[in-house]
C-alpha cells in the first residue's frame, strides 16, 4: 500500500515560506559563502518553510529547468539583475503579489552556494521517472447506472459547477469562459429550461429553503490572486424563469474555489466559509452573519490554497467545528475546533507533499465505529511537475476517534480530482465514485470516472464506462435526481487546452464533441 510521505519530507522547493509576514533578511549576511555541502544547503534552504525533498522525486530536467529556478525566485534569485514582472502575473496581479513581499528583491544565499545546491539535484535526480502502473485492471462497465448525456451544451465545455437539484427538478451547470459566464438550468429530462448571465463564472450553488446563494470566482478562472469573487443572495422566479430581490452580501473573494455554510457561533443564523485559494496569495475566513444580509470577515489561515470546507461539530459539545483542506505549498487537513466566541483553535490533522496536488476532501464513516473517516483526493498536475505521479488518487484514513488518522486506503489513480463517497448499490456500505481530469490517456482513459464497489474490509472493485472519454471531468455531483431512492451522478466536462501528453486525439475530440454535462443514472431502484 502507498504511504504518505510525513511531514518532515514536504517539499518547499515550490513554495518558500518568505511570505507576507516575515520581514526580509540582510542581503550582507545571506551573501556570505557559507562552506555547506549542495544536500546541507538544500536542507536548510528548505526549512525555512518545511523540510527536505529527495532529488529522486523528480528527474534532472525537471529539477534544473522548472523546480528550481522557481526556487530561485523565492530565494532572491533571478535569471538577471532584477525581478522579472513575469513571476507577479498581470499587471492586476502584480500589486497583490508584491505586496506580500513573495520574492525578496535581494538574494538570500550566495552565487557559489547556490550553484552548489542545483548541482546536488541534477546530480543526483534520475534521468527520468516510471509510469505507473495499475495493479488491477479497471473493468469496463456499470451494472447499475445508465449513461445520459445532456441535450443542451456551451462548446467548448469550460464546465465550472455542476448541481443536482433534487425531487426531480434537474440539473444545473456554469460554464466559466471569460466574457460569457452563463448558469444553465437542465429540465429532468436533460433539456435546456433557460439560462442565465452573470458577470463571474459560478462556482458553488447552495440553497436554503427559497432562497438561492450563489458564489462566482470572476471572469477569470486561471490561478490568479485578484479578489473578484462574491456571494450573491437571490430568490429564484420559477413562472418567469428568472432570480428577484438579487444582492451581492460578500463581495472581493479573492478568487474562491469552494463554499461551506452552517452555525458558527450559535445565534440562529447561517454563517459561511470561504475558500479563497487565490494563487501566491489567498486565505480561508469565515463570515459571521451579523444578519439583514451584512456578514463580517475573521481570517482564520493567511495562506493561499484552501480547496475545501467541511463544517461539523466534531466532539458534540454543541459547536460547529470546520475541518479544512489546504492545497499549494504547506499542504494538508486541519481541524479548527470552535472555542465559542467567535474563535477556532487550530489544528493540523495530515500533511502531505506539494508534489501531491491536493483536491479535495470527504467525511464518512466507513468501518462503522461511529467516528468519521476522511476521503482524500490528489491529483493536480496543472503545475510545474506535469508528469504521471504513483501517489495521485484516492485514500482512505480511519479515525481512532481521537482525531489521529491511519491510511488505510490507497487506489492509485492518476490526476485524481474528486471523490463522493455513497452507499450507491443500497447494500449497506459505502462506495465511491471519482473523477480524473488528468488521467494516463495512452494506457488508461477509462481512468477518466472510476467507480469503485465496495466489497468489505476496505476492498474495492474498480470499474468505469465506456462513454468515460466522451469529456475531460473536472467537476461532479452526487443527488438523488430522480427520487427514485438511489444516487445519481453527474459529471461536468472542462476543454480549455489540449492535455499535455495526449496522443490519443481526444483532446482534440472534446472541443467540438465533448458534453458539458452528463448524468449517470443509478438504477439501483
């Protein structure tokens, strides 16, 4: 079985921690020429943030033409005299990044040292890295879902949100391109009812009753660190098919990729937290409702990449606690336990590699101890290391009740982007489906949507379906669309660029073929 890499091995050659808090260092000192040996240097450098990373984890070309030079630039170090505007983004972007003081405009080691330090990577990195190889066959074919594709699509898909709306009222769907940011309404039967514009592309959909918030990033989907994003509450006209009484109660999210919404602190009132990722700059707040559609913000991580919220009271004492996934570079799940008043304690659960691409993350409990497990998902390979990765995929890890977690669960799948966990075959026990938006196109496509049957004692059967490669799944929703008694999928596909790799023409395909939306049909019932 794979294991996590521990924390004393999560890289920070990706990410140094000079951020937007620590004050820059006297350039005299770090120029000095310190005598350490390329490992000694690579241990200390990357310290500053977390720990160490074998040479091994990736190959000289890697390491020399794209790994470190971005450690170069966090370092201080530049390929020329001064900092290149090309590491802050778009104008836009480039007052934000700089003034959280990312890329010191003095270098923090000196030439000779760093020289020393590159030489140890290539020196020691393979010159390439396997491809991984499944241990079991995916089968192909889902006894109990029908595969529908949706009678109405925006070509090329840039599918941002995908939701089943449930009692047999649909499907929902936000297409992100950037100047024709559309919500779409699907009827049951998968044909379009109406659609609506919106200035920023949608992200999450959450309904309360009759009334709808809806959460869009901006026009811009691509990693950027512009606060763009917003909270819209609005009520849904369903005779004249449009939204009244719209307004905008959080404004300036910087760049929010997930929503999660409960009772922080006991007043009666929905809170919400937000998941602003960003790119080199971001953080995760929750909004207290203060009520009459006014919310107040309270930072609870100053760092960018949190990618999901889950909001729960853990230890029952009558308070919701927020378990979180962070993504980028200090990668991992923290628990905030809520202390009353407003404030959270916070705690760090797992941590994993930047290397890993964390995605996305569920509770459930799967060995029935009463005590929610954690579904875990890595597999983004938008980055600076695009290669096929043998610990991106699905994991379980059980929880002693006490907040420690084992993995207890490893399905290798390659660009892994999300898993549901679901009772889905009614027999008791919970299954899982996932998707993968970067997955191994030459050896394994049906890897696209993984089904995987639960067979007991944490054993699963994988299987997939033919019309798996008809999109590129980014994002998936599990409901009972039909109230019928079973769960539903439903898969939104995303064609922005051809996939790196892909010799298969799909790629290709997808741009004028590709659904933007397809519904699994359970038949379970």
């Amino acid at each position: 079985m794979k294991k996590l890499i521990p924390l004393s091995l999560v890289v920070c050659l990706l990410f140094s921690c000079v951020g937007k808090n620590e004050s820059k260092k006297n350039p005299t000192e770090d120029l000095l020429v310190s005598g350490l040996s390329g490992k000694q240097l690579a241990e200390i450098h990357c310290a500053r943030c977390h720990a160490f990373v074998p040479p091994s984890y990736l190959s000289k070309t890697m390491w020399e033409a794209d790994v470190l030079p971005a450690m170069g630039n966090r370092l201080g170090i530049y390929n020329g005299n001064k900092q290149p505007d090309s590491i802050f983004g778009p104008p836009p972007n480039k007052a934000v990044v700089q003034n959280a003081n990312i890329f010191p405009e003095e270098p923090l080691l000196a030439k000779a040292d760093w020289i020393k330090l590159i030489d140890y990577y290539v020196a020691n990195a393979p010159d390439s890295i396997g491809t991984p190889v499944h241990d079991k066959k995916i089968k192909i074919g889902l006894k109990s879902f029908e595969y529908k594709e949706a009678l109405y699509n925006n070509r090329p898909p840039l599918t941002s949100l995908v939701k089943i709306l449930p009692e047999n009222r649909g499907v929902i769907f936000g297409d992100g391109k950037t100047r024709n940011n559309i919500l779409t309404y699907l009827t049951p039967d998968l044909k379009l009812d109406h659609s609506v514009m919106l200035d920023g592309s949608p992200i999450d959909y959450h309904e309360k009753s009759d009334t709808l918030f809806l959460t869009t990033m901006g026009r811009n989907l691509f990693p950027n660190d512009l606060s763009h994003g917003m909270v819209r509450k609005l009520t849904p006209n369903k005779e004249e098919k449009k939204a009244t009484n719209q307004r905008v109660i959080i404004p300036n999210l910087q760049r929010p990729v997930a929503m999660a919404y409960g009772d922080l602190d006991n007043d009666g009132l929905e809170d919400i937290v937000a998941c602003e990722y960003g790119d080199l700059t971001g953080k995760l707040v929750w909004y207290k409702n203060e009520g009459n559609d006014s919310y107040t913000a309270n930072t609870l991580n100053n760092n960018p990449g949190a990618i999901t919220a889950i909001i729960k009271d853990n230890n029952d004492d009558g308070l919701n606690d927020i378990f979180v996934l962070m993504a980028q570079g200090n990668e991992g799940i923290f628990y905030y336990e809520n202390q009353g008043n407003g404030t959270f304690r916070e705690k760090r659960l797992l941590s994993f590699l930047p290397l890993y691409g964390s995605l996305y993350m569920e509770m459930a409990d799967f060995n029935d101890d009463g005590f929610d497990d954690i579904v875990y998902v890595c597999g983004d390979n938008a980055d600076k290391t695009p290669i096929l990765k043998d610990y991106h995929g699905v994991y379980i890890f059980l929880n002693d009740g006490k907040l420690n977690f084992d993995q207890a669960y490893f399905y290798q799948q390659n660009g892994a982007y999300k898993a549901m966990p679901r009772d889905y075959d009614l027999d008791g026990d919970l299954d899982i489906a996932a998707i993968s938006y970067f997955p191994d196109y030459l050896n394994y496509p049906e890897e696209s949507f993984v089904y995987l049957e639960n067979k007991g004692d944490l054993t699963f059967d994988a299987f997939s379906f033919p019309e798996a490669t008809n999109g590129r799944w980014i994002v998936m929703d599990a409901e009972d669309m039909d109230d019928d008694g079973d769960i539903d999928l439903a898969l939104g596909s995303f064609v922005s660029f051809l996939a790196k790799g892909d010799t298969t023409g799909l790629s290709k395909r997808w741009l004028t073929e590709s659904p933007s939306v397809i519904i699994l049909e359970n038949t379970t019932k």
